[in-house]
C-alpha cells in the first residue's frame, strides 16, 4: 500500500512537471487570416459654424499590417446637396501631411435635405455617404449661481456649485441627441489681455437621458432613453464647480453651446467612446464603430450649434 502511495506521488510529480513545462513553453495555434485589399475609409465631421471643412481620407489595413492605415492623397471630396448642387469640392491642393482642409470664405452654414459625400481616389473604389443636417437647437436655460452644494467624494469638504436647467426641444419624428458644453472667458488681472475660452467641467445626477461622452469631452443629452420621462428633454440639469466672482482668476463670462447632432453622428461618437473605453481585458468582445460610409469604414456626420450667453 506505502508503495501504490509513493508511486501515485511520483506520478502526479512527473504530471506536474509536464504541464508546467509545456504551460511555460506556450501553446501555439495556426491561424489564417484572410487576404486584405485596402479600401477607402473617410470620416467628414461638419457643423453649421465650422470655418473650415476637414476630411480624412485614408487605406484600410488588415492587422497584420505594422504600418497601419495610411494617408491617401490624390482624392477628390465633393459635397453636393440633393442630386446636382456642389457646395464643397477639395482635392490634391487641400492635402496636408494627414488629411485634406479647405478654409471656408464665411462659415459651413446650415441646409435643408440630404447631403451627398462623395470621395474618388486614383486605385481604389469611390465611397459615398449621405446625411442630413439636424435642426438648429432651441434652448431654454435657467443658471443658478452658487445655487446648490455638494460634498467632494475624494475628502468629504463641500463643495458650491453652479446649476444649469436647459429645455431642449424632442421632435417626435427625429433621434435626438445633443452635446452640451459651457465655456469659460478668463483675462490675465494684470495685463487684462484675454486668454481665451476654457471648457468647464460638467457632471449630471441619475439623469439616463444624460452621459458624459468621452470622444468629444462633452455632456450628451439624448431621447434614448427619456420614454421614461413625461417631459421629454426638459429640465435637464448640470452642474459645475462655482468660483466666488472676485476670486483673481474668476471667470469673467461664461457661454454654454448646444449642439445637436445628426443620429449617424451620434451613433459614431457612442460607438467610438464605447471602443475606447474597453480598456484591457483580454476576453472582452471589442464593440464595433460604427460606419455610414459605403465600404463600412469612416463617418459622414453633420451637427448644428446654438451659443447661449450666461449672464
């Protein structure tokens, strides 16, 4: 019986020795991917106020590409509005190191019907995309200074804040989401030269109509979810950190900017946050961005932006 015993020991010793050591060497699987014939992936972003039209125009790779996905100059960009008027038209002279840019004489400005993307590039097939621009967003805000106080989650002391209640409207027969953000004015107090806009940070409270989306930096109000609110899209709330006014860097204006996004765009920055946010885990499923450009890759998004000054 002593030497079944010792023999079983032994056995699962030598067992042990195995696996750890083909555990340490690793295991290898063949796997074959398919071959992979670059294509054209484009994503043209536009708003109603933009000075310039931007367009990134780029090959495909597969993964086993180093390299990745490259530049591709020699395009032609048109963007027509119904089936004849061209509005925009970039081609080789736009082309930067990266993408192609056209400096607008005045603004983007705002148009009704659908809007065609179409991009041409010598050895590869045209890609098309359409979408329609979103109705310019009417808002109705209400801002309470220093109207609320809170409690820092990192050390307990309290904090004041400022609210933000805004009526944005919910069309019934559209998708709406919409990007909120307030901007700050700030001035050096000695020279008293102007140093720009800053982005205030935002923050929401158990609103499901409200995410703060990470691709842009902005809070997203969206129906999506508001089947559950009888006031559809009003009386959204926010919050920022408050500064007493004769604080010496106290803001000296603050702006708020909604805008609303078409549901191809909104789509695209849902999906591309979701992607970016999946962090390391080796076994996740990674979600797919989303694409309104013919050969799956890129986006063709259109928004519309109302400036709202806070008093």
């Amino acid at each position: 019986m002593k030497n079944n015993f010792t023999l079983l020991i032994a056995l699962f010793a030598a067992i042990s020795f195995v696996s750890c050591e083909r555990f340490a060497e690793g295991v290898v699987h063949e796997i074959a991917f398919p071959e992979h014939s670059p294509r054209l992936a484009v994503t043209v972003i536009s708003g109603d106020r933009d000075t310039h039209l931007l367009a990134q125009v780029t090959s495909s790779a597969s993964v086993l590409d180093s390299a990745g996905p490259q530049p591709v100059s020699g395009a032609v960009i048109s963007l027509r509005l119904g089936e004849d008027a061209v509005l925009f038209t970039l081609g080789e002279e736009d082309f930067t190191d990266v993408a192609y840019k056209l400096n607008l004489e005045d603004v983007f400005g705002h148009y009704e019907g659908t809007m065609t993307l179409s991009v041409d590039a010598p050895g590869f097939d045209p890609v098309t995309a359409t979408n329609v621009m979103p109705p310019i967003p009417e808002v109705s805000l209400t801002y309470e200074y220093q109207g609320d106080t809170t409690n820092s989650p990192w050390n307990g002391e309290e904090v004041i804040q400022d609210i933000y209640t805004l009526d944005l409207v919910n069309h019934p027969d559209l998708d709406d989401s919409y990007l909120v953000y307030v901007d700050a004015l700030y001035i050096d107090p000695t020279t008293l030269d102007t140093l720009g806009w800053e982005r205030v940070q935002l923050r929401s409270q158990a609103d499901q109509r409200v995410t703060e989306e990470s691709t842009t930096g902005g809070m997203m109000v969206s129906d999506v979810n508001a089947a559950a609110w009888s006031d559809g899209l009003s009386e959204i709330t926010l919050f920022s950190k408050s500064h007493d006014v004769d604080q010496k860097w106290a803001p000296v204006a603050l702006r708020m900017r909604v805008v609303a996004l078409s549901p191809e765009l909104a789509k695209f920055y849902v999906s591309t946050g979701d992607y970016l946010s999946g962090g390391f885990d080796l076994f996740a499923e990674p979600s797919l961005i989303y694409s309104n450009i013919s050969s799956g890759f890129g986006c063709f998004g259109l928004s519309s932006q109302t400036v709202v000054e806070i008093d």
